[in-house]
C-alpha cells in the first residue's frame, strides 16, 4: 500500500528527541510538545524502541492513549530488543555515540531475525498501549550502526525481518513496511530484490538542503519508477537548518555552519525562514509522502506548521540552484 493513501497530512511528528536525545526532557515538556503537535492538526507519529530505550515509545504511548485509534497514523520499527536488564557502562551505538546516553540504562541488542522482529512489534505495542502500528520500518541495517559486517545484518533482515514484516502486511495485521536507516545503500539494496517488496521507506538526514546530491542518483529515481514512497527523517540535518548547531547528531563542522550560512542569507534576503525552505525543499521530490521533524519544544512545532504552510517566491528556489546550494537534479516547490 502507498504511504500516501494511510498517512494523515504531509506533516509528521519525529519522536527521537522524546527518548532524551542530547538531553533530560521533563514530562511536563514532553506532554506540551505533544499536544501542542495535535492542536496543530498532526496526526502521523513515527517513533522507535532505540529512541531512549523505549522511553519514547513509552511517552508518545502515555498521550495517544487519549486519543481514539482511528485518528491517527503511527509506526515504529524492528532490528532492536530493549531487555529487562540494565546494561552496563556506556553503550555502543556505532558512530552515533552517546546519542540517548539520558535515556532509560535497558539493554539494546539487534535481532533483525522474523522472530526478533515479532517480539520486536510486540513489546512497542505494550509500551505504546495500542492495539496495532500502520507502518513498520526495519531500522538501521546500514554501515553507520554496523560497520564493515552491516551487510550481513541486512541478509539477516533480507530473509528474517523483510518476510515477516510482508507476511504482516499481507494478513492486514499491518498496513505498510519498509526500510528506516540513515543511509541509502540498504534501500536501494532492498528496491533491486525481487521479492520481498517493501511499500515505503523513511530515510533520515538524507534528503535535505545540505545533503541530498547521493540520493538523487539511484535511491529516488527507483523509487519513483516502482511506486515506492519516502518518508523524510531530519529534514533540518539534526537541527543546523532550523537555528541548532547539530548536524548528523554531533556538533556541525566549520563546512556545514558556512554552506548554512549561506543558505540563510539567502532567505533573510527573501524575508522568508530557513525552516521553510528546509521543509518544503524535502518534500518537493514526487516520492515524498511526508517529513517527520523531530521536536522537544511546543513553539518547534508551531514553527514547523507555518513552515510547511509559509509562500516560498520563486526567485528564492531560482537563486539558490544558481548559487550551486543544491543540485540542479533536485525536484523544487512549484516546478521551479
């Protein structure tokens, strides 16, 4: 099934931060980002057990439990166990370091095997409180988390995770599955399979202002020829876009922070925010069904809403592919 044809609004709601990422949250902020997400009308929630160890599941559960089912769209991932025990010392995540080093101290072990992958959907459902997820993604079978052997964690999930996940979708348990990882290389791996068929893919941090260019060349041009969606992660690069200074989860190089300012003076010059030009730019290319900013703060979330609704003029979208910030391959707003 189409991402398109389940998923309510092309703006989402990305829940990493509400695992702790890069700092404590209280609950108290946590509720009023949340409800400030459903007073501006999102109704798409995408979450995961690695986000703080389940905390984040555990927090977005606490307030969709007020909601009726029908009203809005949710998915989580597999690839990850969180266990009873507590693990300890500090946690290898790859090259995402300490990235919930706040959340909850549970050990995560990988387990992208169809059993794995069961009892994966089984305890996010226990900790959301729900009764079923639409969208399953399998989560970060790329080099980022797995280094030199990630190829063969995705032939774990190749004939593990992707055929329980189809069996899933198949039985109507589950109304979609597919890829969520930070890099390419895996979907467009899973795209070239004959079988098993993934229905959509959520792709962080890659198809963005400041990166984009990789994506362009095989990913999405697959994608688009067989029917296949996106669902953006980190449109704002972890937040060097939207007036942070992370880019790809840690602080953003003197590289980055330039090519930011760059783009910045261009929309100061526009009277418009970067946040719309970041936003609307990733969901310009024809397989975006939705972006899913992350946020910890209710005014992120108002500010995101007027982004995705903010008048962008053509001359900016014109100048800024003529500055070189973007490749002249790339989809823009209004086929400009």
């Amino acid at each position: 099934m189409r991402l398109s044809t389940f998923l309510p609004g092309r703006l989402g709601f990305g829940s990493a931060p509400l695992g702790n990422m890069f700092r404590k949250i209280p609950d108290e902020e946590v509720h009023a980002t949340l409800q400030a997400a459903w007073d501006q009308g999102i109704r798409y929630y995408d979450t995961a057990p690695f986000y703080g160890a389940g905390l984040a599941e555990m927090r977005l559960g606490a307030f969709l439990s007020r909601q009726p089912r029908d009203s809005y769209a949710l998915s989580s991932k597999v690839g990850r166990l969180i266990l009873d025990e507590v693990e300890p010392g500090s946690r290898e995540f790859g090259e995402k370091g300490g990235l919930f080093e706040h959340g909850r101290p549970n050990k995560i072990v990988y387990d992208y095997t169809a059993d794995g992958t069961m009892k994966s959907i089984e305890d996010s459902l226990k900790r959301l409180g729900v009764d079923r997820l639409d969208f399953v993604t399998v989560h970060d079978i790329a080099q980022d988390f797995h280094g030199d052997v990630w190829l063969q964690q995705f032939d774990t999930a190749r004939t593990g995770a992707f055929h329980a996940l189809t069996r899933l979708r198949d039985e109507g348990v589950i109304k979609a599955w597919g890829l969520g990882t930070n890099r390419a290389e895996p979907i467009e791996l899973t795209l070239a399979l004959d079988e098993p068929q993934p229905d959509g893919f959520l792709l962080a941090g890659r198809y963005t202002l400041l990166d984009h260019a990789h994506a362009l060349q095989r990913l999405l041009p697959a994608a688009q020829e067989q029917g296949v969606e996106m669902v953006v992660g980190g449109p704002y690069s972890s937040g060097v876009l939207a007036g942070g200074t992370h880019f790809e989860y840690r602080q953003a190089p003197p590289g980055i922070i330039d090519r930011v300012r760059r783009i910045k003076e261009l929309t100061d010059r526009y009277g418009m925010s970067i946040k719309a030009a970041a936003l609307q730019f990733s969901l310009a290319h024809p397989v975006a069904a939705a972006a899913i900013p992350g946020a910890s703060k209710p005014s992120r979330i108002i500010e995101d809403s007027a982004a995705l609704e903010e008048k962008v003029p053509a001359g900016f979208w014109a100048d800024l592919r003529e500055s070189g910030l973007i490749s002249p391959h790339a989809p823009l707003p209004g086929g400009a």
